[in-house]
C-alpha cells in the first residue's frame, strides 16, 4: 500500500512533442504529490508539486494533473526539449511534505530527440 | 552556497569491509534523510534525522548505521559491506519553509 507505480519505464519523444509520465497509489492518506528531475550524475531536484486540493497545477511547460478518485497523476511536459532529458520521479507523502519521508516511483527516463 | 555535500563520489569496498559516507549541509535544515538509488527501482529511503541527536529507520535500513551529532552532519555507516549494497547513495536535507528535498550529487559505492 506505500507504493507509487511509474510508467512508462522509458519515454522517447520528438523536439516539441508532449511527454506523458503517469503515475499511480494506493496510500489514501498521502497528500503531497512531487516530481523530481534528475540529470545523469547529478542529484534529484524538485521540478513540481501538487496537493490533492487541487486538481492541475502548472509552472512554465509542466503541468501536474491529480485524479483523486481513480487515485492518479501525471506529468505533462509541453513543448519537449532536448534540454528535458533526464529521468523523472514521482512521489508521494502523508503529512502534507512535512515529515519528508518520500515514496518515489520507479523512475522515467526521457530521451528528448533534436 | 554549497547546499548539499556528500564525500566520497565513488568508492569500491571488498565484501566485509566498512566504511562511511559523508554528507554535509550549510542551509540549516533540521531534517535529513539518505536515500539509496538502484537502476528501475527509484530511490528507497534508508535512515532518517528530524535534528541532531534524533534518528529513524526508512524502508531498507538494514546492514546500515546512522548518527546526527550536529545540525549539518549526517554520516551513513555501512559496518560489513555486502554486494547486496553497490547502489548510488544519496543525501538530501528539507527546507521546513517549502518541504522541498535539496539532494547531493550522490556516492557511487561498488561492493566485491
């Protein structure tokens, strides 16, 4: 019941295409929802964030869409860059962030081609 | 501003061996937290520090030592390496404003 499941597993897409990385939970009591980017050799850094008050929420090209119901969200890169490569986690916790005890899904990784 | 910093970058232990990986903030955060990262799994927490002195285990805690004897230290002790623990170790600190998690470039550890 903690897990957060990532798909795909691997993502490739066209310069200016949408990425689409969809991610699903069981836990009803996590209420912060964030994603990460990470670099290759690098650490993983908050991209965006969501709490289930809400039902999208948008920064820039990213957008986060939460279904509370069917308890899923997803990630939305609009206009996709070579410069978006990278891999992508999706996580989840109770206590609204506080505790930041993340559950991150398994990771996507986006290949971004010119 | 050098936020997170682990040390070493990569390692390569022999099966028995110990050793500790250091991590260390300058943004004041009460909260930190090391993560391990294998390929197709994502990230899984391993120990945990809501401030100095207070410690707890994460989801795989097991074969690994923690201690929090200072707001910016937050070293991970690996006492009898085992294959089962060559993975990326990460650190990371949480900033109480915003929730979000700052993250270390990570410790690349190979045991053989």
């Amino acid at each position: 019941q903690q897990q957060v499941k990532q798909s795909p597993q691997s993502l490739i897409v066209q310069k200016g295409g949408i990425s689409i990385i969809n991610c699903a939970y069981e836990n009803t009591a996590f209420d912060y929802f964030p994603w990460y980017q990470q670099f290759p050799g690098k650490g993983p850094a908050l991209l965006i964030a969501i709490r289930p008050d809400v039902s999208e929420k948008k920064e820039g090209r990213f957008t986060i869409s939460f279904n509370k119901s069917a308890k899923q969200f997803s990630l939305h890169i609009m206009d996709s860059q070579p410069g978006d490569s990278a891999t992508y986690f999706c996580a989840a916790s109770t206590g609204s962030g506080n505790t930041g005890k993340l559950i991150f899904g398994q990771g996507t990784t986006l290949q971004v081609k010119p | 501003n050098a936020g997170v910093t682990q040390t070493p970058k990569f390692r390569i232990l022999k099966i028995g061996q110990s050793m500790t990986l250091q991590c260390a903030q300058d943004m004041n955060h009460n909260y930190m937290y090391w993560y391990r990262q294998d390929p197709g799994m994502g990230l899984k927490l391993i120990y945990y520090s809501v401030g100095a002195g207070i410690t707890d285990k994460g989801e795989v805690p097991n074969g690994y030592n923690v201690s929090r004897s200072t707001t910016e230290d937050f070293p991970l002790r690996l006492e009898l390496a085992a294959p089962s623990q060559t993975s990326v170790y990460f650190c990371a600190s949480r900033s109480s404003n915003t929730g979000e998690l700052f993250f270390g470039e990570g410790s690349r550890l190979t045991v053989l």
